[in-house]
C-alpha cells in the first residue's frame, strides 16, 4: 500500500461483534489493495473491541480509533474522517458488507467522470438474514448517471427507503474544502443531509446501477436508531429546515421546486401520522382540530387510510 492510500474506508462501531467480522472480511477481500480502514469504536460494551483489536493486528490497514464515551454515530464517523488520510472516503457500516470488486469499480466510475461522489445500487438483506430480496434503486437508472440535487431530493421521499441509504465514495478534499461533516444532532437522517450538503456545494453526483454494498436493514442496537413513524417524520421535518437553508441561496428552479414538494411530502405525512395517533388514543376532540386544520391534506389522509385498511383486510 501507498504511504497515502487512494481510499479510506471508515467504519462507525457499536456492539456489533457479531456482524464485524463479515463486514471486515469484505473490505479486506477487495481486489484493490490500496485503501486503509480507520474504525472507530463508540465505547461498545460487548466484544466489538477485541474484535477490532485482533483484526488490527492481523492487517495494519485497520486503523481503530476508541472513544471513551458513546457519543454516536455522526461523531463516531466524524472522527474517522478526521483521521482518514485516504483520497476517498467510503462508508461502510459494521453490519453491511460489499462485493470484493466494489471499491476498483466505483474509483473507476469516480475518474472516469470526474466525480465528487459515486454511489452503487444496493441489496436490501432483512434482519438476521444474508441473502437479498430486492433493490434500493427504483427509479429505472441503467449504467453511469449524473444525479443532480434535484433527481437526490425526488428520490429521497419520507416514509420510503430513500436515497438518503446510499453509501457513496467521497472525495476528501470536497468535504474538507467546504467544512462538510454530518450533523451530530441528527442519528438517522445524517446521511442525506451530508449529501445535500455535497449538493448544495456543487458535487458532482454520480449513481452506478450495479449493486455491490449488502444493506442490513432492521438490526436491533444499530448506532441508527429506529424510530417509530412520527419521530421519524419529525426528525425529517427538522432536517428539512437544514435542506432549506442549505439550497436558499444556491438552488436553479429545479432544485428550489424540489426542496419545497419534499418539505409538502412531510407535512402531508406529519398530517397522517399525527391524527392517526390521537385517533388511536381516542383523543377525538384532537384529532378532530388536527383534521380540520390542514383539509387540503385530508384526501390524501383518507386514501392512505383506505389502503391500510385493505392490506389489513387482505393480509
């Protein structure tokens, strides 16, 4: 390896003994030898350290980091940015893995164009699982595209798994260049805000159709919290704020129109979400006000409403 690796894989990691070796094994598989890992431990209390520890020994690529407190992930990845010396950076999280080819493939897409950022479709693998039933993309992308801010924000809906999941290589001089880092104060939605504010910067944004990153989706103790819908929505709500500000003063017509249906798409999703719940605590008088508050977003209310009630029926 070169004394200043082409890529640095960083990792975030906590209690995740048992996926860590599968997500190791992968990267170190890769048939690009020139990259380091820089992982860092946020105070795990299970055997995540020693995990680390003996890998570590075993390849001095695997650079650990350990924190004395747990202090989350937008900290933890963070921190290994900062001490990452690689060109790329390259997202993995501890209990995903990728395909050996991955990071020779997207290096290559990330020169060939020229490219600030470049992500790959992913394999959504449920729980407890390791074979994959589907897809992240959705959107009919076939080969090497550009993704534009707005094509990312279109993409990225509420209560949908958004484009907000990608894991792209990054280039390091971007991030550094513009102060960019993930907002700490955000534990789910970091990820998409750190890409928007790529975006909002002037990244050039490309998406490759193959899939080689395997996603884990629903893992109890992930460092990305789960939330239930209204949590989620509301911590969607407050990232948009960020979206708003970071695209004001930078946005062509497109994009502006994007940030402003994606901010409708929230509210009419707070709207459901909201009087569901007092529906479901019986506070009817609430629920009620609630409803009538926003009418233009009742249609949309009642066609959701049906169509669970059809699942339910036919489930």
């Amino acid at each position: 390896m070169n004394a200043t690796p082409k890529i640095s894989v960083i990792m975030a990691a906590y209690n995740v003994a048992p996926y860590l070796p599968k997500a190791f094994d992968s990267i170190l598989a890769q048939s690009m030898p020139d990259f380091e890992i820089v992982i860092v431990d946020d105070c795990s209390t299970d055997e995540t350290r020693e995990v680390i520890g003996s890998t570590a020994n075993k390849d001095p690529r695997v650079k650990p980091v350990y924190q004395e407190r747990n202090q989350g992930v937008g900290v933890a990845r963070n921190t290994a940015i900062d001490n990452a010396s690689g060109d790329w950076i390259a997202v993995v999280d501890t209990d995903d893995w990728i395909s050996d080819h991955r990071l020779q493939s997207m290096l290559t897409v990330a020169e060939d164009h020229a490219a600030d950022l470049v992500a790959d479709d992913q394999y959504l693998v449920e729980s407890e699982e390791e074979e994959p039933k589907q897809t992240l993309l959705s959107h009919g992308e076939k080969g090497v595209e550009l993704m534009t801010a707005q094509d990312f924000l279109q993409r990225d809906a509420p209560e949908t798994k958004g484009y907000g999941l990608l894991k792209p290589i990054m280039r390091r001089a971007l991030l550094n260049q513009h102060g960019i880092r993930y907002r700490t104060a955000f534990s789910r939605i970091e990820d998409c805000l750190l890409y928007s504010d790529c975006l909002a910067h002037g990244a050039k944004f490309y998406l490759t159709a193959e899939p080689m990153y395997f996603y884990r989706i629903k893992r109890d103790g992930a460092l990305t919290q789960q939330f239930d819908g209204l949590d989620a929505l509301k911590l969607m709500s407050r990232g948009q704020d960020i979206i708003e500000e970071a695209f004001a003063a930078t946005a062509d017509a497109g994009t502006k129109q994007a940030v402003e249906h994606r901010r409708h798409l929230i509210n009419q999703s707070l709207y459901y979400r909201e009087v569901l719940t007092l529906m479901r605590r019986r506070e009817v008088g609430r629920a009620a006000k609630r409803f009538l508050g926003e009418l233009a977003f009742a249609p949309n209310f009642m066609s959701r409403l049906a169509r669970a009630a059809s699942r339910r029926v036919s489930g």
